[in-house]
C-alpha cells in the first residue's frame, strides 16, 4: 500500500499522528516543490476551477502534514485560464518562465476544459513537467502522443457509450434529440454519443449547437417539439444546461434529460430554478459525500472555507497521482515521474488508477445521477 493511499483512506489516524506529540511528528518538509493548479478562477466556469483547487489544496495540506513529498513541501499555485484558449496559452508561458527560471515545478493539474487543455498541451509537451488533467476529456488528448499527460477521469469516447446505453437500455429511449455547445469538448461529444447511438439501434432525430455560455433557448425548444424525440442529450456545460433545462420544462417538454459531465456541479441545480428535479447528470467521479468520510470534508471546510462540489475529487486525485508518482520513482524528475505513473496501480477516491502507455486511465468510471430533491443521487452504478 502506497503512502498515498494511506493519505486517502486512512487521513483521520494521518492527523491525529501530524498533531501529536513533537517526538511523534512527521519532520517538517524542507525546501519545496511547486504544482501549478490551471484552471478557471473568474468568470463563468470560477466554481468548477475552485473547487478543482480546493481538492488539490487539500491533498498539499495532507501531504505537507505528513512531512512533505520526499521531504519537501507541496507549494500549490493557482492560475487563472478564464476559461479561454488563448488565456490558457498565456498562462502555460508562465509556467514556462517558472521552469526556465529554474523553480522546481513538478507539474500542472488542469486545465478543466479540453479546449483549454489542447491550447495549452502544445507548450507544456515541451517542457520538464508532469500535466494531469482532472477532468478534460477530449478524445483526442491521448491520441497526440504526449508523454507527460495524463487523466484521472474517463475520456468521451467512454462517456459516450455509457450515457448511450443509459438512454436507449435504461430509459428504452428510441428518438433522441443531441444538442451540444460549440466547444471542442461539445462538439467531439457530439460525434462520439451520435454514433454510440446510432450502433444500439436508436436514431438521432435532431442535433443542434447552441453557443458556450448561451442564455436563452426559445428556437431550441421549438426545433425539440417538432422532432417529437422520446429523449434528449446535452453535451455542455453548467453555464448551459439548467437555462435550457428551465425554457424545457416550461414549455411542457418532459422527455427524459441526460446531460454530460461538464454541468456535474451543483450550479446546475441551483440555477434552474426547481425544473432540475429528474434531470440525470453523466460524471466522471462520485460524489464526495458518497466516498469521503466526515473527517475529509471537515478539513475541507478548514482548508477551503467552503464545502466540497463534485470536482473536488477530481483535484484531490490528481494531486495524488502526482504524489504517487514521485514516490514510486523515488525522484522528483518529471521524465522520472511521468515514466513511474505508466506502472502505478493505486487506489485513490475517485477509484483505482492505473494508465495506458498513453495516459489514459485502463479502467475508466462514468456515474450517472438523477436530480432528486435538490440533490444529485446516484442511479449508476
């Protein structure tokens, strides 16, 4: 059993040791070893950032507490992409400049989006550091032959099949209507659960793009009712999906709703106004509350001054991986480090990890949830 995994699952009996008596303590880490957190921190998408940040912070203080990571302290540092390629791009330079400069970065946990994530992959696949993504989720990504990339969640290609059979074995939907953002994640979401659909047997009787971030849905939800579908679809994000779920809903429509991983935040039930109740939600990890036990979300709360959401995992994870990795190869040396994770296999609470030669995750996990008094539930598996 790993160090970390002890840090996971056994972080109550790690506290108590951390604050025990001075002979007892772990030693106090010496120098540091920096992990940039590159997410969205402002606009729209701010939420599902922090929260990221918050679960990484969160495994820092873990680790820290412990003595460091081989012996040096975990130093988060946070940067804000906007939830805009060309911010992502800028803030990769950055990270750039801290490498060049000689800082000892180890790696990058982001960015959110995969647009963001395939902007700036082409200045970190240069560099000396280890990139893992908590939740960006493009095909693609691990398709490009990175060496220093990894996910701790499923790519969409999973998520496609699994939210395919949902809607046509589960729902026994046969008429579906595909709507989706016109983000690269939106888009290549799209193509996947299409033809994932459209091999069960089932037929894609409408497919629209709406616009990242759009409000108001009055053409959509005319174009849904004249295609008289039994089920709908949408790939996107919080920042979409509760608007149209509300224009939806009022216009009579109550055909079953899937939407995808990107409005797995709490967000989306919170803007729709009550019309989220029966809405099922794709995820790529549990909800903290079903794999985190009370002492987690405590120090959560005292870490971040806030509750956990649904990402918090996917953070607290992916610093996890990193930890894993540099203890397995004994070595703070991203090349060593990221050559260390192709042979890991640990637990951690968004699951087992173990990867590809490409990076992604050889047992990908996909939870379907249902809105249930104001509440995700968990319906699969």
């Amino acid at each position: 059993m790993s160090k970390f995994l002890r840090i996971s699952f056994v972080f109550a009996l790690l506290l108590a040791l951390s604050l025990g008596a001075a002979g007892c303590r772990s030693a106090k880490p010496e120098g540091e070893v920096l992990v940039y957190v590159t997410v969205p921190l402002s606009g729209f998408q701010a939420n599902a950032g922090q929260t990221v940040l918050g679960g990484v912070r969160l495994m820092a203080d873990q680790i820290n507490s412990g003595g460091g990571l081989l012996g040096r302290e975990v130093k988060v540092v946070a940067l804000d992409d906007e939830s805009d390629s060309d911010v992502a791009l800028a803030v990769a330079e950055e990270v750039k400049n801290a490498i060049q400069a000689g800082q000892p970065v180890l790696g990058v946990i982001g960015h959110l989006n995969s647009g963001q994530t395939l902007a700036a992959m082409e200045v970190y696949k240069d560099l000396s550091l280890v990139v893992v993504t908590p939740t960006a989720s493009e095909v693609s990504l691990t398709n490009k032959g990175y060496t220093n990339f990894f996910r701790v969640n499923a790519n969409d290609q999973v998520q496609a099949r699994v939210d395919a059979e949902f809607l046509v074995k589960t729902l026994g939907a046969k008429r579906i209507a595909v709507i989706h953002n016109d983000t690269e994640y939106g888009i290549g979401l799209r193509d996947q659960i299409s033809a994932e659909l459209v091999r069960l047997g089932a037929v894609v009787a409408l497919t629209l793009q709406v616009a990242e971030g759009q409000e108001t849905y009055s053409n959509e939800v005319t174009a849904v009712k004249q295609a008289g579908v039994d089920a709908l679809f949408y790939a996107g994000y919080e920042i979409e999906a509760p608007y149209l779920r509300i224009e939806l809903v009022d216009a009579g429509l109550a055909q079953p709703m899937l939407v995808s991983d990107g409005a797995f935040l709490t967000t989306t039930i919170d803007e729709a106004e009550g019309r989220a109740e029966g809405m099922y939600v794709s995820a790529f990890a549990p909800s903290p509350a079903a794999v985190a036990d009370a002492q987690w979300l405590k120090r959560y709360r005292e870490v971040e001054y806030r509750n956990p959401d649904t990402y918090s995992i996917n953070g607290y994870s992916s610093l996890a991986v990193l930890a894993e990795g540099a203890e397995k190869s004994k070595s703070l040396d991203p090349a060593k480090v990221a050559s260390a994770l192709r042979g890991i296999q640990f637990e951690t609470l968004i699951g087992q990890i173990s990867y590809t030669e490409s990076g992604d995750l050889k047992e990908p996990r996909i939870y379907v949830f249902q809105v249930r008094d104001g509440a995700f539930v968990q319906v699969q598996p």
